[in-house]
C-alpha cells in the first residue's frame, strides 16, 4: 500500500488512504498550508511580537542550531528581520567537524551570540548504548529530550519567551508518530536497566519541567513555515554567502543521528527517513514522485560514509562485532509499552496540555501524539 | 598599545592562578574575573584559565574543567570563547550584551575532546577578540576589530573534575 501523490507507504503507522489514493499525512500537509500560508506580514507579525516581548532584554528569542541548513537559515532569517538571537546548540559530543565550522562560521558572520551547551560525555554513551541494548526504536529519545531543556533553559535564563524552531514541513516533512516516542520517565526507566554511569547531570527534560516551562509561557513558533522555503536555494544562499558546507545529506551533521537515522532504523526497524523528506518536498512541489522513487532505490548512504558511521560508533561505544550484531537484529525488539513512561500522566493532564497547545506553549504534535493518543 | 585586561581570582581566597609548588591547597571549584579594556588592538588565542595550573588536593593535575556559570558584561566587541584542543571546541560566542548563564543545573559545559596525552594546554579556556582560528581550521577571518574604548568583564566559575 502506498500514496499515490508522495512516497509514503506501508512503513509509515496507520496510513490511511482516501478515495483517491493520496494519505493522511499528504492531507494534514495540505491542512497545514492552510493554517501557515507562505506570508511576509505574518512572518513579519511574528518577528513584531518576538521582537516587542524582549524589550529590556537582552535577547528576542533562543534558537537551537546544530550546523544544518534549516537552523542556520532561520539565523540568517532572524537577522533580516531584525530580531536579536541567542544562538544554543545542544551538544551531544557526535557533531561532525563541518557542522562544528559551520555552526562558529554563521553565527560570527551574523554576530550572534552563541553557547554551546556541552554535556557530559560518558553520561551521553552510557544513554546511547542503554537504548541500543533496549532494542527500542527510540534511540534518539535522549537527545531529543536533553536538547529541549537546554533551549528552555537558555530561554528562562534571560527571561526570553520566544524559542524559534527551524523546522519546515514543507521540506522536512512530518516524522510518523509512531516512529519515535520520548519521555523522561521512559528514558530513566530504560537507562536504569541497561545504562553504565550514573545519569548525575544530564539535562533530562522531565514531566514537571514540561508543566513549569509551559507555565512560564515560552512559545515555539516555526518562521520558516510562513516561507517559501527552498532546500535546495537555501543550501545554495548559504555556501555563498556564507562560506556554509553541506554535509552530505539530512541529519548526517551528527555521527549518531546519522547512524540512528538512516543505518540503525533502516536495517533494524524497516524505516527509511527519506522518505519522510522526499514526501514532503513532493507535496512542496520540490520534487517530482519518479525523481523520488529512483532516489529511493540507491543506497541510504554511500559505502565510504557507511564505513566511517560504523566504525566511529562502534569504536566510541565499544561495541564488539557479536555486540554490534545482535543490537542491529531485527527480531531482537521492544516498544515503550515494555517500559514505565509518563503516558498515563500526560491522559490525566490532557486539559492543561490542550490549553497549552492552543496558547503555543508545546507544539501541537506534542498534544495530539502524548495526550490524545493520534 | 595592547589593551588592558586583568585577571582577580574571586574563589579560592588568596588564589593567585598557580599554587605554590608542594602545597597541597586544591580546591573543586573556582571563580575568576577577566576585564578588558581595548585600544582598538584586541587579543589573540589568550589562555585565561590554565587547566593544569588548577591542582587537586592531592596535587594531581584536573582531568577536565567543567564551566558551571559564565556572567558577562561585553560593550563593543565580540569575545570567542574556546577550549584548548584538538579541535578548539567553541564554548561561546559573547557579543556586546550582558548576561548570566547559570549551566550547573545542567550539569556544566563540558571539553568535547579527549586529552590526547599529557598536554599541558589541552582543556584550558582560551579568548579571542580579534582573529578566529576555530578548530582545523577553514575560518582564520577577522573579526570585527574591537572599538577603542571597547571592554569586557567576564566572570567565570568552573569545576575541577578528577
């Protein structure tokens, strides 16, 4: 079974197919152009609010960066716009060098400020590992979590209510629900059984600091969704003017999320991520359905860059090759419902998440995923 | 000309930056103060806080440093913020604001590099106001040169980790 405007097809969860063929995730695609038209005055709405909630301060808003095109494009756009950015990018000690140069070369040109926020190393293994022994398909959870908080806390440090998110769905697409699932309970309860270091510091965002950082009314917006934005102009823009580097291909500035991403769920849980992108820049009207399908048919990742991933993480983690095997086995696997979560927690506090989804406190994937169920 | 920086170690009392050689006074955390004053002349990969200088109780030399708290008053300049390493990990860019970033509930900054053996300079903190030489490294630009007048003031704490 498979869409028959975009890519999407029986790996995606609950794909549901109208009359004529097309998805459930082609038709909220086109919900959402609805809710976010390509817009300068709303854009320019936003950069007005943004820029009106950090008088007195000493920054507008926290933007998370990792080196990629979409975050660095959103500080240029920031810039432009005249709104003063504190630059945060959660490191989780896997960027690659190009991501690290490209992160030091954009935010120097564009005189932003910027803070790395550097976690403990062993404590990062020991959760990588913890998840990859859970043979659970949410090895990234972590990362996900950790990366927040430290947004949140940036914010908070300065009082900021505003944190822009460089996501696009015209270019990025919208990952399947069911493909990742994230909460602290489930990652503490996961790095209990199967973690090596004790998780002193890590910057865990757990279910009262969603509550408290919600309560604090910082607000999430996604500017690049009132653009037309372009993956391949922006990638285009950037090296440019900005002596930017590509890196190869989505998500592939971090080691880890490049293994995770297009080695560990392709080979292990049957997803293929591309997918989710082609989709989207498909229903965009950035590529065509047959350009897309025949860049399916080659390999995720070339052999050399294959071999770097592998080797890097098995070297880091001290995997051995039976280790390393029986990780990346399919029948070996387990689901959150194996493990304690806060899913319960997020049900029975599903009117105060309703009411913050709608004031934009936590976006509203979070509110449709975690307390509806969807 | 050169600009005019000092350096007051706030935590521990009557620290100076080194111990004196076979006193065993270490201490886990300390708090030091930068200022600069610019003429216009900047400065160049300085090493502000040496990891090696800051020995244990034992006399041992720190594994790493952990930055807990940075406050800062920057006026006309831009400050890189660097760890000494392999790479030169980038800890912060500070341009003329001020502010107080409070990592220790975060559990602090951390080196995101491994000492390579027993380099004496690797894990220290390092600052540049002038010319950017971040990690292998493709940008080797300058900066905007400091205005004249320019200053910072910089207050660092950081953890010994053993």
């Amino acid at each position: 079974m498979e869409c028959k405007r975009c890519v999407s097809d029986d790996s995606f969860p609950n794909l549901a197919l109208d009359g004529n063929g097309v998805c459930g995730y082609c038709r909220t695609h086109s919900d959402m152009e609805e809710a976010y038209p390509v817009s300068e005055d709303k854009l320019e709405a936003l950069a007005g609010e943004t820029i009106q909630s950090g008088m007195n301060k000493p920054f507008d808003a926290v933007v998370g960066i990792s080196g990629g095109k979409d975050s660095s494009y959103l500080l240029y756009l920031c810039h432009e716009l005249g709104i003063r950015v504190l630059a945060v990018h959660y490191d989780n000690g896997w960027d690659t060098a190009i991501a690290k140069t490209n992160m030091a070369t954009i935010t120097e040109a564009l005189g932003i400020s910027f803070i790395n926020y550097k976690v403990d190393q062993i404590e990062v293994d020991s959760l990588i590992k913890a998840f990859l022994f859970s043979f659970t398909q949410d090895a990234e959870a972590a990362t996900d979590l950790g990366l927040v908080k430290c947004l949140f806390h940036a914010a908070t440090s300065y009082g900021i209510k505003y944190i822009l998110d460089g996501h696009s769905f015209r270019t990025e697409g919208i990952a399947p629900l069911g493909w990742s699932y994230m909460d602290g309970r489930y990652i503490r309860s996961v790095h209990k059984a199967h973690g090596t270091a004790r998780l002193r510091t890590y910057p865990l965002l757990g279910l009262a600091d969603q509550v408290w950082y919600g309560l604090k009314g910082i607000k999430r917006p996604r500017p690049l969704y009132y653009i037309d934005y372009n993956s391949d102009y922006v990638r285009t823009f950037l090296e440019k003017e900005y002596g930017w580097k590509w890196y190869g291909g989505h998500h592939l500035e971090n080691t880890y999320t490049a293994f995770f991403d297009y080695y560990y769920r392709f080979n292990k849980l049957g997803y293929d991520g591309r997918k989710v992108e082609y989709s989207a820049l498909i229903r965009s009207g950035q590529m065509n359905r047959e350009d897309a399908l025949n860049l399916l048919k080659e390999p995720i990742l070339t052999k050399e860059q294959q071999d770097n991933i592998l080797s890097e993480i098995k070297e880091r983690l001290g995997l051995t090759g039976d280790v390393f095997a029986r990780i990346m086995n399919p029948i070996y696997r387990m689901t959150k419902d194996d493990w304690p979560t806060y899913r319960i927690h997020f049900k029975l506090l599903k009117p105060l998440f309703w009411a913050m989804a709608k004031t934009k406190r936590i976006p509203d994937s979070f509110y449709l995923k975690y307390c509806k169920g969807v | 000309m050169a600009d005019q920086v000092n350096t007051k170690w706030i935590y521990p009392p009557n620290f100076d930056g080194t111990f004196p050689v076979d006193t065993p006074c270490g201490h886990k955390r300390y708090t030091v103060n930068f200022g600069c004053f610019s003429d216009g002349t900047g400065e160049e990969d300085v090493t502000k806080i040496r990891r090696s200088d800051l020995l244990s109780i034992e006399g041992t030399v720190p594994k790493s440093l952990v930055i807990e708290k940075i406050e800062y008053d920057v006026s006309g300049m831009t400050v890189l913020i660097d760890w000494s390493s392999n790479t030169d990990d980038r800890i912060a860019v500070l341009n003329a604001s001020t502010g107080i970033m409070d990592f220790a509930a975060l559990g602090g900054l951390h080196i995101n590099d491994t000492n390579p053996g027993d380099d004496p300079e690797w894990g220290s903190i390092i600052f540049n106001t002038t010319t950017d030489t971040f990690g292998s490294s493709d940008i080797d630009e300058p900066l905007d040169a400091p205005d004249p007048g320019s200053s910072y003031n910089i207050t660092f704490t950081v953890r010994a980790k053993s």
